[in-house]
C-alpha cells in the first residue's frame, strides 16, 4: 500500500499520508483563516506585497508553489500571477483548488489572475520569453528548525516531498534572468548562506524576505 493517497472527497481533491493520524491535505482557498487574511489584506500591512514591489498590474513568478497561497493573495492585491509547481501531485490539488476557486463568486476575479505550470522552475528560467517584474521564491525546507515547526498541512506537504536541496541553484537561475527584482521567502531562523548579498531585507516575527534588485 502507498503512503500517500490522493482521493477526491465532496469537499476537493485531497493528499492522505496513510502512516499517521492527521486530516489529509487539502488546498483551500476559502477556508475560514485564509479567507479572513484576503478580506483584510492590504498592500501597506503585507510584507509579502512590499517585498515583492507591488505596482498596478505587476508581474508575479513564483517558482516554488507549494501550497499556492503566497500567489492567491499576490492575485488578490491585483497581480498577474505564474506559479510553478515541479510535483504533479501537488500541482493536482493547486488546480483544484483553483477550479473551486473560479466557482466561487468571491473568489473567482482572484483565480483568473493566476496561471499554473507543472515542470521544474530552473528549467523555466532557463528558457523564459516573458520577463516578470518580480520572482518569488521559497525555499520551504532549507531550514531545519521551520521543517521540525511546521504543522497540519505543511508537515503532509513536507513529508510528501521531502527536503529541497536545489535552493542555491534555482536562486542562480532567478538571477541570472532579466528579472529586475528577485525574491526569497525565508524563516527568521534560516542559516542558509547565498552567494550574493541582499539588497534589503524585510523582518517579520518568524519569517523575513531577501530582496535582490539589479
């Protein structure tokens, strides 16, 4: 039998880890703390939205999905959003989750706004046409004490995929694009040494945001 199991339920597709006794993973865009973040979002208040340099209609490429909701509330502040995603398990439930999303009439502005791709992001990079405003990443493992933190849907996440060893290589491949602006969602505890120096950096109470301008 397979540890992990994705099984459609009436509430969306979902991601069980059969080896412990946890509600299985599922990606919701409405769900009742997330949903009250996007009612009360504003660009001034979200480290995220200043990280990245939020202007009218600015350009998104987030390279490391996840669970999406980094890139669901760049949409909700008016961004055009790409987000990649290399699992195609994972990249399952952000499309269903997205679908459920464009059924719902709060919703649904939010969802048009994002566009998914399901393949390796330094494979992206490497051949990308259209040049975004910004790049995002997060490189959720490469901290040992964030992973041992981690809780409910993000410790499924992190089991299912294990840890992230690319992280340096995709953060080169961001920077050697035309990209103007790149940036790397870290934990306040992250050690993790990059090759280049951050322009500016943005602390929050566990997370902080290193900003590369050119």
């Amino acid at each position: 039998m397979s540890r992990f199991v994705l099984e459609q339920s009436k509430e969306g597709l979902h991601l069980a880890d059969t080896f412990v006794r946890q509600h299985p993973l599922l990606i919701d865009f409405s769900s009742g703390q997330f949903n009250h973040r996007l009612r009360k979002v504003a660009i001034k208040r979200e480290f995220i939205a200043r990280a990245v340099g939020i202007k009218q209609g600015t350009t998104v490429l987030d390279c490391t999905a996840g669970l999406g909701r980094d890139a669901f509330l760049l949409a909700s502040l008016g961004c055009q959003v790409t987000m990649i995603e290399r699992s195609t398990v994972v990249a399952l439930l952000l499309e269903d989750a997205l679908s459920r999303a464009l059924r719902d009439p709060d919703l649904s502005d939010i969802a048009m706004r994002i566009n998914l791709l399901v393949l390796d992001s330094r494979r992206y990079l490497s051949n990308m046409i259209e040049v975004p405003d910004t790049i995002i990443l997060d490189p959720m493992f490469s901290d040992r004490k964030k992973s041992a933190n981690a809780k409910g849907e993000m410790q499924i996440l992190q089991r299912f995929l294990g840890r992230d060893m690319g992280i340096i290589e995709l953060f080169e491949s961001a920077m050697n694009t035309q990209c103007r602006r790149v940036v790397i969602k870290r934990s306040v505890h992250d050690k993790l040494k990059l090759p280049r120096e951050a322009t500016n950096v943005l602390t929050g109470s566990s997370i902080r945001f290193d900003i590369f301008l050119r």
